[in-house]
C-alpha cells in the first residue's frame, strides 16, 4: 500500500473522478436494492412476518389464500397429526372501508386470526385484539398516511358496517394494501355475506396456519384430506404479482453488477496501463509481481471501501427524503450484503489489471532497446 | 564535487553478502565474470548476433566504461548481466552465482539486494518525494522505517540533495533526479552498480558531476560501476575502458 497511497494523495483529481464513479456505482446499487426490498416488503410483509413454519390451503387453490376455503375443523385436524407444534386459522379477504367523516376510500387486505393465536401481530399503539370485542380491529401503520387514527370508526364498503380501530400494528401489508387484522367471525361475516357463499362449509376459514418441521408437514398433506401445503416462502413467492415485480428489479440488478463489474476493470486497467512503465521499472529493481500486485488490489479495495461507504450515505439520505408512497426499505444487513457484493466485482475486474502487471517487461519499461 | 565522505553507516543492515556500502572489500574475486558470452535474437526467418563470445571481469570499487554507438550491444550486455535477459551461449556470474542455475525469483532477489540501476532516464516515481524514491529499493527489502530514513537522507546527502528530499520527482530538474536516481542505485549498500547512459538526458557539466559523484563512490565504497556511454568523459574517469562494436568486446584507449 506504500505507493498505493502516495499515488491516491498525489493524484487526487485522477482518484477522486474514479471514486465517485463508484460511488454513483455503489448509490444506484442500493438504491436498486432499496426499492427491490421495498416492492417486496410492500407486497407481502404480513406473510413475511407470519409467525408459522407452513400454511395449509384447500386442494386445489395453490397456495393463494383467495382461492382457499376450508372448514374451521380443518384446524384441529392438522393440530392432531404427529410433530405439529401448533395451529391456527386464517381468513383473508380484500376490502375497501371508508373511515366515518371522510370521504376517501381505503383499499386494505384483511387477515382473520384468532385474537388468542400465535397469529396476533405485535402492537405498537393502542391494544390488541380482544374476542369480546368483535368489531375491534388492528390495522397496519401505513393506514395511518390515510388519516385513520385510534379510535376511529371504519365503514365497509358498500355494506356499511362498522369496525372501532383499537390498535396500530407495523410491517404488515399483503398485496401492497395495509392490513386490517380482525376476529375470525367479524370477517366471516364480511366475505361470506352473501348466502351460499361459502358452499356447505358451515364455519369457513381461508387457510389453517401451521408451526412445524418438514416431515410434520409431509405427514399433513398426506393424513388431513382435501388440503395442500406450502412452507411460507413458498406461500410469499406465490402472491399474485410478487415473483414478477421481484424478479425484474433483480434481473436489473444483476445487469448492473455485471456492468459495475465491467466499468470498474475498464477503469483499472487503464490506470495500470497508464503505470506499466512505472511497473516495469519497480521490477527492474527488485519489485516482484506480488508486490506490485498487492499495492494494487489495495488501492482497488480501498477505493471501493469508500466508494460503497458514500453511495451507501448517498442511499440513507434519499431514503430520508423519498415520499412515503414510495416502497423503499434499505437495510443496514442488505446495505452491507451488497457492498460485499461490490467489492467483489471490483476485484474481479482487477484481474484483467493483474494479468497486465504479471507481464510487464522491465526491459521495455526502462527503455533498454540498445 | 559530491566527495561526501562515506562514514560508516553504525547498525545499518547492508544487504545479503555486503560489507556496507562503507565497507572496504577485497579485490580477490571478481564481483562479476562474463565469459564467452553469446546473445542472438529471432527476428522474422533470420537471426540477429546481439553479443559475440564477450568476456570481461570487474571487481569490487572498479569503474568500467563501455563505449559503443547505438545498436553496439551495450545494452544487452547489461540486460544480461543484470539477469533480466537470458543468454544464448556463454556464462555470467555475479557475485559467485551462475545466474543461468539462479531462479526468477532468486535473480529478483538478487537485483533487489546485491544491484543497483542508473537508467538514462531517472525513471522516478512521480507521486513519491525524493526521500520516497530513494526509499524504494529497501522498502522492497523490508529494511525497518527508521533505518530507512536514516540511510536515504544518507544517500541523499551523499548526492548533494538532502535539502530537497521533500520535493516530488517532477518539482526536481534533470539533473537533480538523475542525482536521486544514483542515490537511489547506492542506498541499498549494492555490490555493483549498472548505469546505462547515465548522463544521456543531461547537460555536459551535470553530466560531468554526476559522473565524477559515481567515481569517487566507487572509489571510497568499494561499489563497483560498470557505465554504458558515448560520452569521452566518461572514458576519462573510468578504471577500465572497452569498446563494443557489433557486439564483440574489446579493451579501449581513453
């Protein structure tokens, strides 16, 4: 790093154009993350943070909570097989309220749970859902950017019936809607209100959620009838909409490692070009190839380093500005992932520089044609 | 001019098989044998004769000059003595060691400890200071910093720059970092020093100086010179004088 360093000193315009360079690299990456994350958290963060190992859906349905419809004694049927740890219904519904003395209508998903369940999302303000209380509900925080506050009164609609807010929860929304978490009858009696609805199933419920091992769940789909099992992974990457936003934020994202990758060993190479005489004079002295490569991979490195650091400043700084309607999350895990990522893309596009070092003539670099 | 004289350098750590660029050394052995040597070059379908069956022997605090125009082989002869170029036929030992039994590696050691290089151009490394520079060659050693400093500011000393040291390469003139350069070639306490038209890029009355710094170092450290030059000057100061044409040897008159 001796020379390393002098050079990044002496040649500060040279180095610094290249470092921001890679800090714009570096900036877009995270940025590309951020809203990749985001799209994703928005999506299906109920399902993200659902307390269970495994969902169990109707035959047939796969795996979307929509299309699902079993019989609350489903419940009990998986809770009986060997290896289940525990279980709990789950009824989910799209709806659309309006919150009383406002005008403005609120598309939200809703999950039923049973308010005792391992299913109860944690609260941040106000309290949680409570059996005796049907008509309470807990809603995600987002809901909050429409106005909605504790205590307020919800109307569904077109229906007109009423739900009390009793509670905030956080990180909880499904199909990019925030989640309005209610009892098990309240919803029944929501998305089967029309008669027939639910067929002959007498006590409906969307799915059953399960905490249990693989082999739990392999003995579930095999001894409870007319049901399907999904591990909740699966259950997320099914969500209507969520593998194609998901997957075309992350081919870009590849494209741009790729083209990171290539930028940084055009940039590198050229700078060792532009030291090959220098090089060959350094070997005519004594210097050997792992020296001279050494000095190098350390200033790729620490170039990098910085880079990542400032696009990464550059990132926390745009996410403390960007409107909220903007699905952006960026963390502190994924920000260093990425940048680990980067570092390696930026040693790889030292090899092509290292290949050049290796055959630096030191007869040619000091000029011995005699 | 630069007769600075070489005090002894104290707890210096001369390299491998050296005395200490102070150190008187016995001019028993020959530092360097060059024996029958042959160098030819492809080029296209035929072959070129670089060097024929030269011979020469130098020992330690000697000074030799090599004259010859360009495309002589001068050049060559110290590509192959410096271990950066093989030979076709014919031996070269330096310091004791047939550098054709010597691996890459151990030449690499060998030119990093034992050599040192005067090129025409100072070569310098530009976003180094003059101390940076000299530096180079026990950096490359993993001579500890404080015997580094020591022995740069030494060596500059020894060039007439020592209130320059803190200068880049490109805020010295020509002959400044030409002088750098010598300083650089001696920091290392080498046995033999090769200098290939050493005062090419200068004017003569710097050239003149640079050449009379390396004749009184050779003298008083025992450090011998083996000068590749058109320069007559260069002729006069030098123990020995040879003459190579179309690669054959052959001793001179100054």
């Amino acid at each position: 790093m001796f020379l390393a360093l002098r050079e990044l000193r002496h040649s500060r315009l040279r180095y610094g154009l290249i470092g921001a360079i890679l800090a714009l690299v570096a900036w877009l990456v995270f940025l590309l993350s951020g809203l990749a994350n985001g799209l994703a958290t928005d999506n299906g963060s109920a399902i993200q943070h659902l307390n269970a190992d495994y969902v169990v859906f109707q035959s047939g349905a796969r795996t979307l909570l929509h299309r699902s419809i079993l019989p609350m004694q489903t419940v009990q049927a998986v809770k009986q097989v060997s290896g289940v740890q525990d279980a709990a219904p789950l009824g989910q519904f799209t709806i659309t309220v309006q919150r009383v003395g406002s005008s403005e209508q609120i598309d939200a998903t809703v999950l039923a749970i049973d308010p005792t369940s391992f299913l109860a999302p944690p609260i941040i303000t106000g309290t949680g859902l409570d059996s005796a209380n049907q008509n309470g509900v807990v809603l995600d925080r987002t809901a909050q950017r429409h106005g909605v506050k504790l205590g307020d009164t919800l109307k569904v609609m077109p229906a007109g019936q009423e739900m009390t807010v009793v509670g905030f929860t956080e990180g909880q929304t499904y199909s990019h809607l925030p989640v309005i978490y209610m009892d098990i009858p309240l919803w029944q009696s929501l998305r089967f209100a029309a008669p027939g609805s639910a067929g002959a199933i007498t006590d409906p419920i969307s799915a059953v959620a399960v905490k249990m091992d693989s082999a739990a769940a392999a003995r579930v789909a095999a001894d409870v009838p007319g049901v399907e099992v999904a591990t909740k992974d699966s259950t997320l990457q099914n969500l209507p909409g969520y593998k194609e936003e998901t997957g075309s934020v992350n081919m870009i994202q590849a494209f741009l490692f790729i083209i990171a990758a290539f930028i940084m060993a055009a940039f590198f190479y050229v700078l060792t070009l532009q030291k090959s005489n220098q090089f060959g004079v350094l070997k005519a002295l004594g210097a050997s190839t792992r020296f001279l490569a050494r000095d190098l991979v350390g200033q790729v490195l620490l170039m990098t380093i910085v880079g990542v650091i400032v696009g990464a400043l550059l990132s926390y700084a745009v996410a403390a500005i960007i409107p909220a309607a903007v699905p952006f999350a960026l963390s502190t895990g994924l920000v260093v992932v990425y940048g680990g990522v980067l570092l390696l893309v930026a040693l790889a596009g030292t090899l092509l520089s290292l290949f050049q070092i290796a055959r630096v003539d030191a007869l040619v670099a000091i000029g011995r044609v005699d | 001019m630069h007769s600075v004289p070489l005090v002894n350098s104290g707890g210096g750590q001369p390299g491998p098989g050296n005395a200490g660029w102070n150190g008187a050394r016995p001019a028993a052995n020959p530092v360097l044998l060059v024996r029958e040597l042959v160098k030819e070059y492809k080029v296209g379908d035929g072959t070129v004769t670089a060097l024929r069956r030269v011979n020469l022997a130098v020992f330690a605090g000697q000074v030799i000059a090599v004259r010859g125009r360009s495309g002589a082989g001068k050049t060559t002869l110290l590509n192959l003595i410096a271990g950066l170029d093989d030979p076709t036929h014919g031996l070269v030992v330096l310091f004791g060691h047939d550098l054709a039994k010597l691996s890459e590696r151990q030449r690499t050691e060998m030119r990093r400890t034992e050599l040192g290089f005067v090129f025409q151009a100072a070569h310098l490394v530009p976003a180094l200071t003059a101390r940076e520079n000299v530096e180079v060659p026990m950096r490359l050693a993993k001579v500890a910093r404080t015997e580094r400093e020591r022995r740069s500011h030494e060596a500059l000393s020894l060039v007439g720059l020592a209130e320059r040291e803190q200068h880049r390469a490109p805020e010295l003139s020509g002959g400044e970092q030409q002088r750098v350069a010598i300083a650089r070639a001696l920091v290392h306490a080498p046995r033999l020093v090769l200098a290939d038209e050493p005062t090419g890029n200068l004017d003569s009355h710097t050239g003149h100086a640079i050449l009379d710094l390396m004749r009184n170092v050779a003298h008083q450290a025992g450090i011998a010179f083996i000068i590749t030059t058109h320069d007559p000057a260069a002729s006069a100061m030098a123990d020995a004088v040879y003459d190579i044409n179309d690669g054959v040897l052959t001793p001179g008159q100054r």
